[in-house]
C-alpha cells in the first residue's frame, strides 16, 4: 500500500513533509549545472541522497516521489503547482461523478452511467492529465505535488472513523490469518519463481514483497532493507500499477459472478490488490461493507510490512551480503518501517464508535456522512495522483522475467487469496 510511485506506498517510513526521519528530496537534479539557485539546492540534496543510498546508508531513505522519478524534483512554486493541478482534476472528477449520470438519465447508457464510480473518472482523468503534461514537458517538474501517499493514508484513517470497533476487532482474527498465510505463500512462491528464471536477489525482494503484502509500499520497504537500486524499484513499480489497476475493476466483477457475499468480497479484494488505493478504488465499487471489510484485512497486511522489511534486513545482512561486524537488525528499526497511519485508522475507528455511541442517531449520521464525504475527496485525489504518475518507462526497460514472475504470482495470490477469504469470512457478518 505507493519513492513516490503510483499506487502510493503504506510504509513505515513514510515520506510526509515534515516528518522526522524521512528524507525528503526536492529540487531539479542536473549535471549541467545551468539550473536556477532555488533547482540547484535541491540537486545537492538529491545527489547526498543519492550518494548516502549507494553507499548503504541506512538512513538514506528517498520520499516516495523522488524514487519513482529519478530525484527530479521541484522548488516551493512547482509544488504548490502541481497540488493545483491535483485539485482542479479532482473537481473536475467529482464533477463528473455527479453529472454523468444525470445527462445520461434519458438515454440508452443510463445504467452505465449510473454504475460508474469516481475511481474510474478520477484514474481515467490522471492518465489523460498524465499524457499532456508530459506532452508539455511539465509533469516531472509538477511530479512534487502529486502527493499520492499523503491522500491515500488520509483518506484511509477518515475511512476508520466510519468503521465501527466492533467491526474492526472481530474482523482483525480472520484478517490476521489471512495476512500470515497469503503473505507466506504468496512471498514463497514468487521467491522460489524468481530464483528459476535468474532474477537478481534483490530484485527478486522487491517482487515478492510487493505482490504479497501491498505493492509499492512493500517494494519500497524491501527496497530499504536490500539496499536496492533504483531502477529496481521503479521496474517493481510499474508492475504493481499495470496488474492493479485492471484488478480495480474485475476483483468486484468476478465477486458478482462469483456471488460472493460482500464480507467475502471484501477480504478478496483487501488481501489480493496489491495498493491501499486500488483496494479502495475495488472496494467502493463493490460496495461499502465490501469496502470497509476489505480495509480491515488491507491493513493487517500493512502492518506487516516491518515484519517482513527486519526479515529481509536480517537475511541480505546475516546471508547474502555479510560482513564482518556489520549492523544487526535492531528494534528501531522495526518501528522505524512499521506503517504508523494504522495506528491512526485504528483511532479513528475508536474516536468514531465513542462518539457515535454520546449523540443521538441523527446527529452522527450527520456527522459521519461529513467525514465520509471529505474520505471521498482524499482518494479522488490520490487516484488522480496515481494516473499523473504511472509511468511505462520501467517496464520497457525490464525485460519479459520480471514480468514472468510478477503475472504467475498474481494468479497465485487471487487463487489463494479467494480461497482464504472463502475459509475465513464466509459465516462473517458486518
């Protein structure tokens, strides 16, 4: 769950603006050195950055955009551009959503009209936003402001004041289960699969994180504890965001042939879409308990991020790249990694139920339906974020393997993962 790269990513370490221990890299990387004074700070601190990161430090850790885009970043002014234009694509998504339907009351497209939800206007507007600001040549330089992390873990823990305890914790026994066994066999298979076709160890971290727990956040994770390079990360990127975003859209169609109950739905979707935010996009088109189910088990997997970012800094330290006296993994470091927005969503399932529980029935559905509605602008804004950011430009240049790899461990995470949710969420009830 996204280095920014589309999808976002749910890491522990999570490059927020501000927040301490997180590396955030800005500015314009150059080697002409022609840049304006405000570009070439930033070029500095990308190419310490850089240096810091290709030398093993352990505290180099790139914000999420930076990784994704090569370090190219922008000033104040190109931020704060770049949000604008997350903004006005958003307004116009939610524009969109609202009309489409009226203007095709009368007419034969009525019911498509009427099926279609903001994720898919909001993605199909970030990728058409995508090919013109490229076509501008202004997209990278906008890229700061495509904040997709920020939007989607915001939108995720005002998703929580909307869940209720009870919810929440009879769902987390299932959802734990079901996290533990996909992740492991999951993670295993793609391992073992990588290792047949030749793919590189860290590589091979990169794919079997990401397509076992969450996709970009789980890459970016791995990618801190193998030390590995960028174009790695971005070849792992780009493959999350090309299977996960077709899976927004058939996850919920197959759960309909498949006449799955929602709580089922919605396990399959949180535990097989491999980002936070096109689980979200899947869930709100399944529905809102889909959603709200598929949440939950989302982020038990999340949560499992620092476990398996310390076994792999225990394994690449300990077997692949020992040294004499080199660093053992440490308990900071666990925390350091561990995605600390569940923390949040978790209180907010908690101030939320307490709260619905002191006012009449009126009023916190009033209430609610506020936070509801401004979760709803959040993820609109994110999905927008991942179209302005996908990118094909990994995939060209990794070859058929990791694609290999990546394609045959999806279709064992859905086979499992439908399996599971069946075992595990078919006498549950929301």
């Amino acid at each position: 769950m996204s280095a920014q790269v589309p999808g976002g990513r749910d890491t522990g370490r999570e490059a927020v603006p501000g927040e301490e221990g997180s590396t955030v890299v800005t500015g314009a990387e150059s080697g002409a050195g022609t840049e304006p004074d405000g570009q070439r700070t930033g070029a500095v601190d990308v190419r310490k950055a850089q240096a810091r990161a290709d030398s093993g430090d352990a505290d180099a850790s790139v914000s999420e955009n930076a990784a994704l885009h090569g370090g190219s970043r922008g000033t104040i002014s190109w931020i704060v551009a770049g949000v604008a234009v997350v903004l006005v694509l958003g307004a116009l998504t939610r524009y969109l959503e609202i009309h489409v339907p009226r203007w095709a009351q009368d007419t034969p497209l009525r019911r498509v009209a009427k099926s279609i939800e903001y994720p898919v206007y909001a993605i199909a507007i970030g990728l058409i936003g995508n090919v013109i600001l490229t076509k501008l040549d202004l997209r990278e330089r906008l890229s700061a402001g495509f904040r997709t992390e920020f939007f989607i873990k915001t939108g995720v823990v005002l998703l929580g004041a909307s869940i209720n305890l009870k919810i929440l914790v009879t769902a987390a026994g299932p959802s734990i289960v079901q996290a533990l066994l996909l992740i492991t066999i999951v993670f295993g298979f793609t391992w073992w699969f990588g290792g047949v076709l030749g793919l590189d160890d860290k590589l091979r971290a990169l794919l079997s994180s990401a397509v076992s727990i969450c996709g970009v956040s789980a890459a970016i994770a791995a990618a801190g504890a193998v030390q590995a390079r960028r174009e790695q990360i971005a070849y792992a990127a780009s493959l999350v965001i090309i299977f996960a975003l077709p899976s927004i859209f058939l996850l919920p169609w197959l759960a309909e042939v498949f006449d799955l109950s929602d709580e089922v739905a919605g396990a399959w979707i949180g535990g097989n879409i491999d980002t936070t935010a096109a689980v979200a996009a899947a869930g709100a088109i399944a529905g809102e308990e889909a959603l709200q189910i598929a949440t939950i088990v989302k982020t038990t997997q999340n949560a499992l991020i620092g476990v398996v970012a310390i076994a792999l800094t225990a394994y690449f330290t300990l077997r692949v790249e020992r040294v004499a006296g080199g660093a053992r993994p440490s308990p900071r470091e666990f925390w350091d990694r561990f995605p600390k927005f569940v923390l949040a969503f978790i209180a907010a399932s908690v101030i939320g139920t307490l709260y619905l529980q002191s006012v009449d029935k009126k009023t916190g559905a009033a209430h609610i339906a506020i936070v509801n509605d401004l979760r709803t602008w959040f993820l609109i804004l994110a999905f927008v974020s991942i179209g302005l950011e996908f990118s094909l430009k990994g995939l060209r240049d990794a070859g058929w393997r990791p694609i290999a790899v990546f394609g045959s461990a999806a279709v064992v995470n859905l086979a499992v993962g439908l399996g599971l949710s069946v075992l595990l969420f078919h006498n549950f009830t929301v």
